[in-house]
C-alpha cells in the first residue's frame, strides 16, 4: 500500500537557483506531517510544487498513486488536495460564507444555463452548498460570522476561514502554510485543537509551520529542509535531538 | 434581491412603458439609445465588473452580431427576430475563439490586445471581408422586425422591444448574479490564485465570462440593425468601446443597477447639455473627471450577495 502522497527527487530551479533540490518524502495517509526548516529552506516552495501553482523541474508527486506532474491547480484540487496560503488569500471584499462557498465549487456543478433557468436540482444544489459552507464555519469555530466580510475579521479569524473555505472542498489531503502564522498563544492552542479535529475526519494534514510548541503537538511526523534538500525526518521526538536539525536552527560552533 | 431595487425597477418600468405618451418621437428615440447601451453595458459588466477583466474592444462583439444579422437577413432573407440568436451564438464563438490564447493575460496587458481587437474587427469590415460585410459603406436595407404581425416601425415601438429584452436580461442576470457561475467570476475578478487554489477552472470562467458577454452584445448588434436598416463600420468604432467601458465604470463595476444608471448617464447628459454645442464633451469629460476622483466605486456601488440569503437564513435556523 503506497502512501497518500509521495514526492520522488523533485527539483526546481528558478533560473540558476535550486530553491527544491532532490527532495523525497512520504505522507501516509491519517497523519498531520509537518514541514519545518529555516526561512528560504524552500517550503513553501515545495507546496506550491504539490498545489500545481509551480511546475517541478525534475521528479514527480503522485497523490493516491496518480501523477501531479502536469495537472493545473484547479484539477488538483479536485483530486483531493486543498490549500492555504502563507500570506492569507482571502477574498476580502466578500463575505465569510462567500469565501467558503468557493471551496465548495469543485463539488458542485450546476452551470449557466441552470443558473438562468434556477431549476431544481440547481436550488437544492445552492441550498446543500450553503449548509455545508455554515457548517464549515461552525467546524472551524466561526459560527454566525457568515455575513461578516473577510476583511473585516480579525486576523486569527481570517486564517481560520481560510482553512473552512479548503474544507469546503472535501479534502482528502489538507495542506497548510503558516497556519499559526501571526497568532497569539492562545489562537495557536485552539488551533492545534483544530488540527486535531481535523485529522479525526480522516484527513490528512500537511502543514509548514515556524512555531515549534504547534509543531511538536500537533504533527505526527516531521519532514525537516534546508537549502532546499531535506536533512532530517521522523517522529517529534527524533527530529528534537537531531543533531543536523539543531545545527540548521541554531547553528554550529566554530571548531 | 432587495426590496428598494425592486420598487427601483418597477418605478423605471412604469416610467418608461408611459413615456410614448409624454415625450415626442425623437426623445424617445433617445431613450432606445439608452436601452440599447444598457444592454450592451450589462453584458460588459459580466466581462469587467463581475470577472474583472478589463475588454476595451466591447464593439467588436456589437458588430459581429449586427452584422450576422444584417447578412442573414439581406442575404437569405431571414427575419431579424430569428437572425437574433444566431447572432449571439456567433459574436460568442468569436469571443471565445480571440480570447482563447490571450485571456491568461491581466488587466492592462488585455486591455490593449482588446483594443487591437476592436480595431481589427472594424478595418475588416471596411475592407469587405469574404465580400459581405459591404465595405466603408456597410449593409442597407436591413428589414425591420415583425413580432406576431406587427411590424416594429416606429420609434415607440422599438421602445418596447428594447426595454424588453432589458428586463429580460435584468431579470436573468440577476439570477446569474447568485449562482455558481456568478460567484466563480466574482472569484475569479477579487484573487485569481485564491480562485485556482479554490478549485475554480480560472480558464474556462474567464472565457465564458467573455462568451456570454459577448453574446449579449450580438444580440442587442442584431436589434441595432434593425433599428437602423443601415449598419457600417464607424458604428462600431473605438469609441463605442470606450463609452460602453466607461458606463461599466462610471456607474458601479459589478453592479446590475449601477451599469444601467451608467448607461443612462452616458447617453443622456450629452443630450442635456445640447443648447452648449461642442462644449458639451467638455463639460462631459469634466464630469468623468470629477466623478472618479470623487465617486471612484462608481454611482451605484451596490453589491449583491453572490448566495440567496433565503438558503442561508433556513441553513441557520436549522441547527
């Protein structure tokens, strides 16, 4: 039984630059995976690499055994594999209910001419994806917040709408960039607690994250990078008394 | 939709069935000018208020549908009631045909290949393309409509078959407005990356945003050409782009009341200030000038929530 996704020596340049050199991992399906490396490791390189928003230069991710290689974002995300962005995308002009209501398109499929006509299986189409997208917002703790515009959410909020409008989606693998990005400690306890609540849906997680205490608690395995090659990778406890991860985090000392 | 835009409508509908009675044949005439720049400013709006991508060569839509139908019925003898939608058929296909290797591009970069559009469009047609089109001189003779035997003549007759198909577009648009397909455009014109990452095909929505926009255009073409028997290129100049981007603009990007205040606007302030001669495009430029310095979201700003708040208020009142 192969994993859920698997990266194979993929690589990408920009230009000269190697930003993902030779990098290959695993994630098995029901696990929250972390990503974790230092700035400009090529992280979130490697997430746009598996979301289809880059082309890999060389090697090839599959998720449930079938090739990412070549397919558009939007085809990917039907396939299974929603995201957020490190610096939140919200469509801010609009509300939270709209915002969630995007994720839940690819699993709808009413067209114009229904639209215009609204026959029945269109209303009923609308009225399911409403529900789901509210019951989205309750999940992810946003609950009467629907008619709120996004921009006029706090910051925690917004991030936790972001990841509703990928749950709209129906995921099977979740991946996540900087969720914890700009939150407080307590934002980052309940959102460790979501994570949680997530994985027990039965999806599979991928996060990249810079706090440590979120990293350790929530993920089930670590994937560590630096200069784009992968240096390091297993349970939290392993990869805490890595040496070559301590060194990338906190440098070595002069022989 | 809300219950003041509702009266709105009602009020312009009442206001203008009655206006044959009030206004003499050539006022009237001006307000079919208005209906058919709103038709033609709400299919625009599809395109650059509700997708967001900026079509500075709208005429060229306009002159492929008028001249379908001019050809059809010229030619074939083909009434122009029927020629009506094959001209939105064909003004789509020609939409979906240009804008298939350029609609990856953004705002100001399709801005002008559109513009080269339009420009291309309308020297083909001076240039006789296939030996149809009739060359600087353009198509004469074109007949008018006739609708369960009547024949529509008269100005206050074309009144009524204008501001129909206004209703019947507003009526469908809005409709459109709070869907999936409106609310993938509306993805798609905020955050096309957010849209993408969503799930939404950005490449097919964009072209049916043009595809249908277009096809709007075809179709008002095709009634323009009734209207006037004679249709040549310089009515499909750059110029009608432009005034039918600015009405998009100038009343509200993305909002269905505001186009066609925009369009009303347009058209009739021109008018207005006719007893001023040639001053009157300065007095209009100053206007344009003020306004989007001053009013920049556009006279009638008004967004429509992109669900039916009905599903949302009994998907609350559920749990």
């Amino acid at each position: 039984m192969s994993a859920l996704l698997e990266l194979r020596q993929v690589t990408k340049t920009f230009g000269g630059l190697t930003a993902v050199d030779d990098i290959g991992f695993d994630v098995e399906a029901g696990l929250v995976v972390g990503l974790i490396g230092p700035n400009g490791a090529g992280k979130t390189t490697t997430f746009n690499l598996i979301t289809g928003n880059y082309r890999v230069t060389k090697g090839t991710i599959q998720f449930e055994g079938r090739p990412l290689t070549s397919l558009r974002t939007n085809r990917i995300v039907r396939l299974g594999i929603a995201r957020t962005f490190q610096n939140i995308r919200l469509f801010q002009q609009l509300t939270a209910l709209e915002n969630v209501l995007a994720g839940r398109h690819c699993r709808t499929s009413a067209g114009l001419l229904a639209a215009l006509l609204r026959t029945p299986g269109q209303r009923r189409e609308e009225r399911g994806a409403v529900e789901r997208s509210l019951a989205e917002l309750d999940f992810v703790g946003l609950a009467g917040r629907g008619l709120v515009l996004a921009k006029n959410l706090p910051y925690g909020d917004q991030r936790r709408l972001e990841i509703a409008r990928a749950l709209a989606a129906d995921p099977r693998l979740l991946v996540l960039d900087e969720p914890a990005g700009g939150m407080n400690e307590q934002e980052t306890d309940q959102l460790v607690g979501l994570i949680g609540r997530i994985k027990a849906r039965g999806i599979t997680v991928l996060l990249i994250e810079h706090d440590m205490s979120l990293v350790m608690r929530a993920c089930d395995r670590i994937v560590v990078m630096e200069y784009g090659k992968k240096i390091a990778e297993g349970t939290p406890e392993v990869i805490q008394k890595d040496a070559r991860v301590i060194a990338a985090y906190l440098g070595t000392e002069a022989p | 939709m809300s219950r003041r835009l509702l009266i709105g409508y009602l009020v312009a509908a009442v206001a203008l069935a009655a206006a044959p009675r009030f206004l003499d044949a050539y006022q009237v005439d001006v307000l079919n000018s208005v209906g058919l720049y709103v038709l033609l400013a709400l299919g625009l709006n599809l395109i650059l208020g509700d997708a967001g991508l900026f079509n500075m060569g709208h005429a060229a839509f306009y002159a492929v549908g008028a001249y379908t139908a001019a050809i059809l019925n010229t030619r074939l003898g083909l009434p122009i009631l029927w020629a009506m939608p094959v001209s939105g058929l064909l003004a789509a296909l020609f939409a979906l045909l240009v804008a298939r290797p350029v609609v990856h591009l953004r705002g100001d970069y399709l801005l002008v290949v559109t513009i080269g559009l339009g420009e291309i469009v309308r020297i083909a047609l001076i240039n006789d393309v296939f030996g149809l089109t009739g060359g600087a001189n353009g198509i004469f003779g074109i007949a008018r409509p006739v609708i369960f035997g009547q024949k529509i003549r008269k100005p206050d007759e074309f009144l009524y078959l204008i501001w129909g198909f206004v209703a019947v577009t507003v009526f469908l648009f809005h409709r459109l407005e709070q869907s999936r397909f409106g609310r993938a455009l509306t993805y798609l014109r905020e955050d096309p990356v957010a849209a993408e990452g969503s799930g939404i095909d950005t490449v097919r929505y964009r072209l049916m945003a043009f595809a249908l926009g277009a096809a709007w255009a075809g179709m008002t073409g095709s009634i323009y050409a009734a209207k006037m028997t004679i249709i040549s290129p310089e009515s499909f100049s750059f110029w009608e782009s432009v005034v039918v981007f600015l009405m998009v603009i100038l009343g509200g990007s993305g909002s269905i009341p505001g186009v066609m205040v925009g369009a009303a606007i347009v058209v009739l302030m021109p008018e207005v200030f006719r007893d001023l001669a040639t001053a009157r495009m300065l007095v209009f430029g100053l206007v344009m000038m003020v306004m989007m310095v001053v009013r920049p979201q556009g006279l009638l700003p008004w967004r429509a929530v992109r669900f039916r708040r009905k599903d949302a208020e009994r998907a609350e009142a559920a749990r």
